[in-house]
C-alpha cells in the first residue's frame, strides 16, 4: 500500500478552527478579493482554496447551506456541474495542467473538511507535480502565490456570464 502524504496542509489541519461555515460567512462578506471568491453565479460559486492540493485548486459549491448532494435543486445542480466544467476550461487556459483531479467528499467519514456545505474540489496535477519535497523536505512547493493566481484565473471569470 501507498501512501499520500500532505504534510503542507498542517496548518488547516492542525490551525485554530473558524467558527460556522466558511463558504457562507466568505458569501456574507462580499470582500471576494480577500476571501478569493472567483465567480458568483445565480446559485453556486467558485472560490480559491486557501490550503491548495497544488497551484490553482479550485471549489464550486453551492451558496445555499447544504451538505447533501440529493437535497440539490436541479438549478443548483445544474449550475454546480456547469461551474466545474467552465472551471476546467478556465484553468486549462490560465495554467495548462496536463490533468485533474475532480472530487467531493460527502460526510466526515469520506474526508470532508467541510461537511455541512457540500463543494466540488477541482485540482489541476502537471506530470512530475508529486516528488520528494513533502516527504523528506517537509516542504510542498506551490510554485504560484495565491494573490498571483487569484488575478490570473479571475482575468478570465470576469469574461463568463452563465
């Protein structure tokens, strides 16, 4: 067996705990810059992941408080899917990964850090992207700060309209 080692995502997991949901309080907010809200659809959106898995790790999730995908309206599913594939095409163009990975994690159990409001993980992965630096360097490299990202991805999130 394999294992997958993420060792620079320590300070989510280890870090002091937000009370409430931060999907719905970075909505309430409307500082989109600061909270790295990407796009606003009628009801969903697409928010930069401030512990990425790699450079460019998006999530599509719904702006209603819900955390089971059955409860979805099919507007909301609809959009949610939609949103994840334009994502896909906006970060093909900004970043030119060679692949993704696409995943949701419903419930505690299936590793969902964030189980009461249901979000798409969207993950470009570039061939070689995994490599020795986590393992014996304690040390992830994200080769892109999330400022500089932010601009380029949300460059192309102004041009869609849904």
């Amino acid at each position: 067996m394999k294992n997958l080692w993420a060792p620079w995502r320590k300070e989510f997991i280890l870090g002091e705990k937000e009370k409430g949901c931060i999907f719905c309080k970075r909505l309430k907010e409307k500082k989109d810059k600061k909270n790295l809200i990407l796009f606003r659809g009628k009801s969903c959106f697409v928010i930069l992941n401030r512990f990425p898995y790699n450079s460019g790790h998006l999530m599509v999730s719904p702006k209603r408080h819900i955390g089971k995908l059955e409860k979805l309206k099919d507007s909301e599913l609809f959009e949610l899917i939609k949103l994840t594939q334009l994502s896909v095409k906006v970060l093909k163009d900004v970043l030119k990964p060679h692949g993704f990975n696409l995943g949701v994690n419903l419930q505690k159990v299936s590793g969902a850090g964030i189980a009461d409001h249901l979000h798409i993980h969207i993950v470009p992965r570039w061939n070689g992207d995994t490599n020795f630096m986590p393992v014996l360097a304690d040390t992830k490299l994200i080769s892109i700060s999330l400022d500089e990202i932010y601009q380029k991805i949300k460059e192309k999130f102004d041009k869609i309209s849904l």
